[in-house]
C-alpha cells in the first residue's frame, strides 16, 4: 500500500486542488484521469486563482473565448469555468456512483465579490447549479458572515455545498450549525437529504506563513518552538468540534433521516516555508471523516516521499489547546490574525478574478 492508499485507508479522501483544460483533455502523467488512478485522487476543487492562472497561461481557451464574442467578460468566463467542471464532474462520476456520492466531487466558487452579499450569492449559487447540471457538483461558498446564511438556504433548497476560506475553529463551528440548521429546515418541509453532501474547507498553511515571523520576532525559544505549530493546531481544534458534533442528541437524529456529516477539509496543504517537510500539511491531519486537497506537487510529493503515521489527530486535541494557549502567553492574537487571514483570502481571489476579467475582455 502506497503512502495516497494509506492516507485512504484511515479516511483521508484525497482531492486535487487544481483544474485545467489541459489537465482535462491531455493524456499527461498529471492529467486528472491519471491522477485518479496513480495516485488515488476521488475529488476536484477549484477556486478564482486556480482558474485565472489556467486561462492566462493556455492557449487552450482561445478558441473558446472567441466563441463567446458579443458576451461579457463575466458571462464568458462562467461559460468557460463551467464547461471544464462539468468535464471534471463526468471524469468522476464512477467514483461519485461508488462512493454513494461522498467523493467524486468538483467544486466551483460563486463570484468571490459576492462574499458580503447573501442573496446574490444565493442567487448565483443556484444558475451554477442548474447550468453545470452534474449531481456531483459543490457550490463553493465563502464563510464569511454574509455567506452563513447562504449555506443554510443552499443547503435547504437540496444542493451540496463546499464552504470555503475558514480559518478560525469559531467560524467553524458556526459553519457547522449553518449546515445543520439547512438540513432541519428541509426535514421539515418533509424533503429528502440523504443527497446532499457538504464539505468546510479549513485553511491550514496560511496560518503558519502570518504567525511564524511573530514568533521569530519575539526570539525567545520558547516562542522559537513554536514555529511550524499554530496551523495544525488550530485544525486540530476544529477536528475536535467535528466530533463532538456527529455525536451530537442533534446530529443522530438528522443521520436517523439520511443526513451525512458536513466533513472538514483541510485546504491550502501546500507548504509555504521550505524549512519544513513538504507532506506535514498531509501526514499531520488524518482522520476519519476528512478530505485534504492538494495542489499538484503536495500530491507527487506525498505520493513519493509521505510517511502516514496513521490517525495522526484524535487523541491529540489537549495537546492543541495546549500549544494555542502557549501562543496566546507569548503574545500572539491568534483570533485577530485569523479574521485577518480571512479579509485577505477573499480579497485574493477577487484580485484573480478581476485579472481574469481583464484578460479574457481583451480577447473578447
């Protein structure tokens, strides 16, 4: 068994975090269809970032884009996006069939400056699902306060949704219940749920990359030992949540009625710092219930050189709490950073989405 296949074992599902046209239709050893059966790939997501380099840096989407003459830029872009997650959807439906629709799922980002406007986002979220019209189709919607809401109506109306950009175990559990209360809501109005599927994308290197140059400031060593700590941590935490929630008075009763576990996924698994191990944001975060996706050279790089250690996450929460109260004894705002890191990831992908908006005008 390959370390991928270990990962699986233990109920990691493994899910690449990039899509290209390229990836889609050439014969590549990275090409998602061989990805998927080397190295044990049941998933796709997507995001602003990962679209805007892909339509700026191929040819690929010429063609395309001049068939869309006479349209906006916007409309282009979601014409072009959502050809290629269908074709992503169709590549994956065996596994989508095998798993009862756990995995074989890809993922699209509504319009990321629609991350403070609840009913448009709502509004846009719905004209994806029904455009791209694959069952194994996730709407991804980010955490942020307008999007909780939204998560709740998706989530009521019977379409599965990837809640994206989380940072904080606070936020989390605030995702959580906005999944809980979307599925109460249609139990309700006497509606199937067992269809729908949900994953929140916990954001994981991030966090490191703005608290590790705090503690290289502070320079004491315990700060210095700290280093490399506080993402892991922090998921570790929100893992925590995860499990006391399925095990939930709550919980049990929805899954009496089909309703299955919103899952975390640990996101932004790519390490930043070379100083450390390229797979720890992989081999550090296994459990039951959980996806990790990865960029491309997380993936090949875990594939050859990871070393799973099996749960590396239950059993190991006292320890979390432990390490984020040393980080707050050091002086370290944990919170305030990672209110932060979320202002800054949806200010990201609105600046991608903008260049992309600016490339594709031009050849329009």
């Amino acid at each position: 068994m390959n370390p991928l296949q270990s990962l699986s074992a233990e109920g990691t599902s493994i899910w690449l975090d990039d899509l290209s046209r390229e990836r889609l239709h050439s014969d590549s050893p990275t090409s998602l269809a061989n990805l998927i059966s080397s190295h044990s790939v049941v998933g796709v997501t997507t995001n602003p970032s990962i679209f805007q380099q892909a339509i700026t840096q191929s040819d690929l989407y010429a063609p395309a884009i001049a068939q869309h003459r006479g349209k906006s830029p916007e409309d282009a872009i979601t014409a072009l996006t959502s050809e290629d997650v269908r074709n992503a959807c169709d590549i994956l439906q065996p596994i989508f069939l095998a798993s009862g629709g756990k995995d074989g799922r890809v993922s699209i980002e509504v319009d990321p400056r629609l991350a403070h406007d609840t009913q448009r986002t709502v509004l846009q979220a719905h004209e994806l699902w029904n455009s791209i019209d694959r069952p194994n189709l996730m709407i991804k919607v980010p955490a942020t306060l307008a999007g909780l809401p939204a998560i709740t109506s998706l989530i009521s109306a019977g379409i599965s949704v990837n809640v994206t950009l989380i940072f904080s175990a606070k936020r989390y559990a605030e995702v959580l219940e906005a999944y809980i209360t979307g599925l109460q809501h249609r139990v309700n109005l006497g509606e199937p749920i067992g269809h729908i599927h949900s994953v929140a994308s916990f954001f994981i290197s991030r966090v490191d990359s703005a608290v590790d140059p705090l503690l290289e400031a502070i320079g004491t060593p315990e700060a210095l030992a700290l280093r490399g700590v506080a993402a892991i941590a922090n998921a570790k935490v929100a893992y925590e949540i995860f499990e006391s929630s399925i095990n939930s008075p709550t919980w049990v009763g929805l899954a009496r009625q089909g309703a299955h576990p919103q899952r975390p996924l640990w996101a932004s698994t790519g390490v930043k710092n070379p100083a450390y191990n390229k797979t720890r944001y992989v081999v550090e975060l296994v459990a039951p219930h959980t996806v990790n996706t990865m960029p491309e050279a997380t993936l090949l790089s875990v594939g050859e050189t990871g070393e799973p250690r099996g749960n590396t996450m239950s059993g190991t929460f006292a320890e979390a709490h432990a390490q984020l109260t040393a980080l707050a004894q050091l002086g370290v705002d944990l919170p305030a950073i990672l209110t932060e890191l979320e202002r800054d990831g949806v200010a990201k992908f609105e600046a991608s989405w903008n260049e992309l908006i600016s490339v594709v005008a031009a050849q329009l």
